[in-house]
C-alpha cells in the first residue's frame, strides 16, 4: 500500500516523511534540555534521528517545540559528545583523558569512593546532581545507602528557596489557578522564556479577560499584555509587596475572615507594613505610589486572584526568603490561599500525584548520618530542604571543618552555578577524587578524575508525568552514542559495585519505579501499551484543605510570624531590609560602581549551559552581551556593539554592549552562563542570602566601561 500516492520516492525522501516507501519510522519519546520534557515525535532511519517535531497528542506542548527542542538532532550528535569512560592523567591540571572500559570505570570509582569512606567516613563523600532531575531519588537513595547526607543539587540556587519561603508562611507551595483566575500578579518571571510550553495557556486566559500584574524590573514579552507593569529597583521586591498590603489592609480589603481563623501574627504584621505607606514604597522601589495602589486594589478586589513567581529570582537576593515570604503573604492576606482561581496546595512529589518518592529517596535517616555541609550555618535550610545546600561546599572543602570534604561523585556539574565561579573551581581541584557524568566533556568535566558518559532522553528508559495526569514511559529510539549509558543505570551499577545492600535497586530502574508509583494505582507495564503517552485517571484534590487539617506549619495556621525563623533567631516578620549592595546600603561602594547588576536571566534558546555549543540556538545571541539603559549608555559614550568592560568590586569580564529599554536606567542587565564571560565571577562567594544561603545573582553594584580600539 502507497501511503503518499501524489509524492514520489525523492519528493518523500526529501521531506523525512515516514512510510513503508522511505523506512522512516516516527518513535515518541521526550525533550530533556530543559524541565518543561515536551512530547518528541522522533523521525529514525537505519537507527539514526533524521527529524524532530512536537507530539501533537501531548498536552504539554501540543505539537510545539521551541528553539531548543528543535536543535535536538545537534544536541544528540554533536561532535563533544564523550563516547566513552574517560580517566585523567597527568595530574589535576592536566587536560589529557585516556579511554577506559565500563568495568575498569567502575571499579576504580568505588574503590577510591570505599577507600575514603574508611579514611575520613562516608559524609566525606558529596553526591551531586546538575541539571538533570529524572535521576534525583535514585542519586539520594544512592548516597544515603552509602552512608553520606551530602546529597545536593542545582536546586541549591533554583527553586527551594521559594518553597522554604512558602513553607514559612504556609507550610506548602501553591501554584497559580490561572484558569479560573480574575488577576494574575506575575512576580519577576518571564514563562514566554522559561516555560514557553505554557504560554499558549496564559494568552488564552489573557483573551478571555484575565488581568494581569507584572512585577519586575525588566520589560518582558508579558509585559504588553500587563494591564499594569510595577518595574521595581532590583531586591526591593519585599517593599513592594508591603506596600501593597498596607494599601489592602488600611483600605479594608484583606480578606478578615481568613485572617482571623486561619493566620498568627496578623497584628505584628499590619504595625510592620503602617510604614509602607505608597510614598515610602515609592521612595524605596522606585515604583509610582498611584501604580501601587492601583495594582494592590485590582489584585485584592478581584473575586479571584493567584500569584505566579519563578523558581529563583525573587530569592537571588541577599534578603531573597525574606522577600518572597512578604510576597507569597499577600495571597493569604487576601484569602485565595487553596481556593479555585487562587493558588491551589502544589503535591510534593515531582510525579504529581500520590506516590512513595519520599519514602525512596530517604532511605537512611538524618539521626544516622552526619550534619549535613553547613547544617548548623544554615539551620532553616536544614528544617525544611530534604537535602544539603551545596553553596556553602567550597568553603567546608578549603576549611575541613566540621569534617573534610575529599570526593564527589556529580551528574552534569557546572562549578560556574556558584557565586566567585573560580572559586569553585580551584576547591574542584583540592579534591582527592572527582567524577562527572555528563554528555559533553565540559570545562566542569575537564576538572574530574574520571569522566562517565551518558545518555540523552533519546537513548534511555524514561517517566514523566506532566500536571495533574498525563504520563509516558519512553522507550529509547536510538541505541546510545557511543558508550553512553542512563543515568539511572549508572547509579544502580554503581550501588552494585560499591557492595550497598539494597533489594529495589538491584532490581532496576522499572521496579523502582513500581514501587514509587504504587499508591497512584497505575504501572510501568500500563504506560508502555500507551507509547505516546496516557491520560491518567482524574485525581479531585478539594480545595480548602486547611479547614480539615490545618495548615502543616508549626501553629497549624497561615504564619504572617514565623515560629521556625523565630526560633532559628532570624526576624519573625517578612522584615525588608536592602541588598548587601545597593546604592543606599553602600553609598560609597557606588560612588564607583553606581550600576546595579541583575544577571541569571533566561534566554529562550539557551538553558543555563546545555545548548551555547549547538550552531543553531547559539547564533540566535552569539556574543555575550550585557544589557543596558540608553541613559546609561549615553552618559558613557557607549553604543551598541561596543566592547565594554562589566565591572564589580570583585572582578571583571569583557562584553559586548546593547543598549536597550528593556532595562530601567541605573540597572545592567547580563544573561548568565556564556563560558567566554562567565558574569559570576563578578560576585563574592559569600554573597548570600542568610537563611537559604542562596547567591545574590540579581542585585549588586557594578560599572560599566567603553574599551577604545588600539
């Protein structure tokens, strides 16, 4: 049977299309350069990926791919690829690898991993996951069978600040109900870059009347869609937040009957917020008074209102919790905490549902291991993160104290995720061992004792579950490259190697996740008879939970004060206090470094460093730039495309300038992560949030400088 009888063979060829006449087959699988996994239909021949589109059946993506979905062919079988264990030698600076066998890889890492467990124990020994997540509850069940609680991830910088401010004020996270929602406060996030799969979603709601209120100092694309647009002075975003609630509380507005039943320490919090009145609020963030309380009255009159907020910059502040603690208050302040068109109780397993994650992952206790790295620094962290927080690592690994730091074993590390990046690098080299997994040999991976590959989401066994009930298990479509293995199957090879008595993991990757996913009624064996992926049963979650259980915080209510940062010795209040460096909290830091600097911003086509080396999404911005005012610009003699010099008191980099609105006078703007100008060498490596010990990536004084042409 001819199944395109009006093409010809060429004409088919030509155009990939699938068939019996051209032996193309389309397989489904999933896109992992960034966490948004949309659904792949991949186009193979004779065992190689020849096309890539968007499933049209997921949900998630809906046919579509963004820039980086789309170079996934590049990303696959780019020339960097590592094909095979790789072991140094020469010396930690040295920069020639030899091949080595699976066997041989394997065996010197657990020997050298027991080696310093009988030396120095076990919590010598850091685990380590970049941006890869699927591997998470397999990498910290690894680590606790092994004795270590130093599991830590990138989420050291993304994300658990948040929740540990969420946690604070509630307990749990909430997300925004945008579908039935009224008004949207949108918080420094730009989804168009970071969640462009979501997007469609947000403009639909948009057309059919959601209002929006963006918060942020950079115009965004969101930007004109927002009915209003509060651009605020970067790490002021606490001010404002009290600001609004002094225009909600003083005009009546907060929602009393919440507040009154379900809150402590409302009466500490509305005398804290009397001294954020607009004019002060003004004075502080720069944001008109009249802007502020037109935006504070929308946001609480509306019948319904939700709050969206990215994974991190409202906390790469050094007083990031505490301004997201003020911000994330307003939504029980005006009582659309767990109610439909607010913010609804976010599950705490990434699957989405009813599953043993926890259960799997922490497989040891705390009381049987030792203090995690910084454990009694960062006491809050310690109550509310399951896991270590890696930033504080170079410090313990150059101090020894409480106990040294000799190894790590990292998934996709990248030592230009902290703050002083070199400083990371060289406490890299102290190490007595290092071992990377990755898919490229990166600048991080070139520092490791022994490198391993591993597997793109093409070439492995995968889950994903997108909210609240769709899933798909993938089979590989193509057989690795080179040697390549999973993620997964590394860890378990590695728990077999390193002697750990564990039952699950000895069994493999599909019957642990059985086990995870027990609760949910559904197995592995249901998800490969769909293999485009399944709807799942609808799972009700009721809305106002709280009036049965309480909220899960110490009091049982919402805390305006809270009872754990009280305790820790920290304000109990979402106390605003200014950046460590700004033009107010340093005067004469300014006097030369007048510019506050906000970097970590997200570029569609690039995520953080996984894709700068594909042609195609790398020539979309080719040259490092940093973003700047043309106010600024004109009083430095600065043009576009001019070579500049990106200052801080600390260090500099080379750039190109772009002069642009997108940034408001006085502020630069620098997208993170290009290896040629790496901006976090320009902040001090203890320049952190006290509380999460989050970096303060978006506000820190900085200059500017023209380089002449020799």
């Amino acid at each position: 049977m001819i199944s395109h009888p009006d093409l010809s063979i060429e004409q088919l060829q030509e155009g990939k299309i699938s068939g019996f006449e051209t032996q193309i087959e389309i397989k489904k699988t999933t896109c992992a350069i960034c966490s948004a996994n949309c659904g792949i239909d991949a186009s193979v021949k004779d065992g190689v990926v020849i096309k890539v589109e968007g499933t049209a059946e997921n949900p998630a993506n809906k046919g579509t791919l963004c820039s980086k979905g789309a170079a996934n062919r590049q990303y696959i079988y780019h020339e960097d690829r590592i094909r095979t264990p790789l072991l140094k030698r020469g010396g930690k600076n040295s920069t020639e690898f030899e091949p080595i066998s699976w066997d041989q890889a394997l065996d010197i890492i657990s020997s050298r991993m027991l080696e310093i467990k009988d030396q120095s124990g076990p919590e010598s020994v850091v685990f380590f996951s970049g941006f890869p997540k699927r591997l998470r509850p397999f990498l910290k069940r690894l680590a606790h069978g092994f004795g270590s609680p130093n599991y830590c991830t990138e989420s050291s910088t993304c994300f658990y600040a948040t929740l540990i401010a969420n946690k604070l004020n509630y307990g749990c996270a909430g997300e925004a109900d945008i579908q039935n929602s009224e008004c949207l406060l949108v918080w420094s996030t730009n989804p168009f870059h970071s969640a462009t799969a979501d997007v469609s979603n947000l403009l639909d709601a948009i057309d059919t009347g959601l209002k929006i209120i963006e918060v942020g100092p950079l115009i965004t694309p969101l930007s004109s869609h927002a009915d209003i647009h509060l651009r605020i002075r970067p790490g002021t975003s606490g001010a404002l937040a009290l600001g609004m609630a002094h225009v909600i509380i003083e005009e009546g507005l907060y929602d009393s009957d919440f507040v009154n039943h379900w809150t402590v320490g409302f009466d500490e919090y509305r005398k804290y917020t009397k001294q954020f009145t607009p004019s002060a609020t003004e004075e502080i963030t720069s944001v008109p008074a009249a802007s502020i309380i037109q935006a504070a009255r929308l946001y609480a009159s509306s019948k319904t209102s939700s709050l969206m907020s990215g994974a991190s910059p409202t906390v790469h502040h050094t007083n990031g919790v505490q301004n997201h603690r003020a911000i994330t208050a307003l939504i029980g302040l005006t009582g659309n905490f767990d109610r439909k068109g607010g913010n609804r109780v976010i599950p705490s397993s990434h699957y989405g549902f009813n599953t043993r994650q926890d259960e799997f992952e922490q497989s040891k206790p705390w009381s049987e291991m030792a203090p995690r790295i910084a454990q009694e620094v960062l006491p809050v962290w310690s109550e509310l993160v399951e896991q270590a927080q890696a930033i504080p690592l170079p410090a313990q690994i150059h101090s020894g104290k409480p106990y040294p730091i000799r190894a790590m074993l990292a998934f996709g590390l990248n030592y230009r995720m902290w703050p002083g990046s070199d400083n990371m690098k060289e406490s890299l080299k102290k190490l007595d061992f290092l071992v990377d997994i990755d898919l490229f040999l990166t600048d991080s991976a070139k520092l490791a004792d022994l490198v391993l590959p591993a597997c793109t989401s093409f070439e492995k066994n995968d889950l994903r579950v997108w909210s609240p009930n769709y899933a798909i298990w993938t089979e590989p479509v193509i057989k690795p490259v080179g040697e390549s293995r999973s993620d997964i199957n590394i860890i378990i090879d590695l728990a077999d190697k390193l002697g750990l008595d564990d039952p699950l993991l000895k069994q493999g990757q599909e019957a642990c996740l059985d086990w995870i996913i027990k609760p949910s009624g559904f197995t592995i064996s249901d998800l490969k008879a769909a293999p485009g992926g399944m709807f799942l049963p609808e799972i009700e979650t009721p809305f106002f939970q709280y009036k049965e259980k309480g909220f899960p915080t110490p009091s049982g209510k919402m805390e305006f004060c809270s009872s754990i940062l009280k305790k820790a010795g920290y304000d109990a209040l979402p106390k605003y206090v200014e950046p460590k460096h700004s033009p107010v909290s340093a005067p004469e830091m300014a006097l030369d470094y007048p510019l506050i600097l906000n970097t970590g911003s997200r570029l569609p086509m690039f995520m953080h460093s996984r894709t700068f080396r594909l042609p195609w999404t790398r020539a979309l911005r080719h040259d490092p730039m940093a973003d700047i005012n043309p106010i600024d610009g004109e009083r430095r003699d600065i043009k576009t495309g001019d070579t500049i010099k990106l200052s801080t008191h600390r260090s500099s980099i080379t750039v190109k300038a772009h002069i642009t609105q997108r940034v408001p006078p006085g502020v630069v703007a620098m997208f993170h992560a290009y290896p040629e100008a790496d901006v976090n060498l320009l902040i001090e490596p203890d320049y952190c949030d006290p509380i999460s010990g989050y970096p303060g990536f978006k506000s820190l004084l900085c200059e500017v400088t023209k380089i002449m042409d020799d």
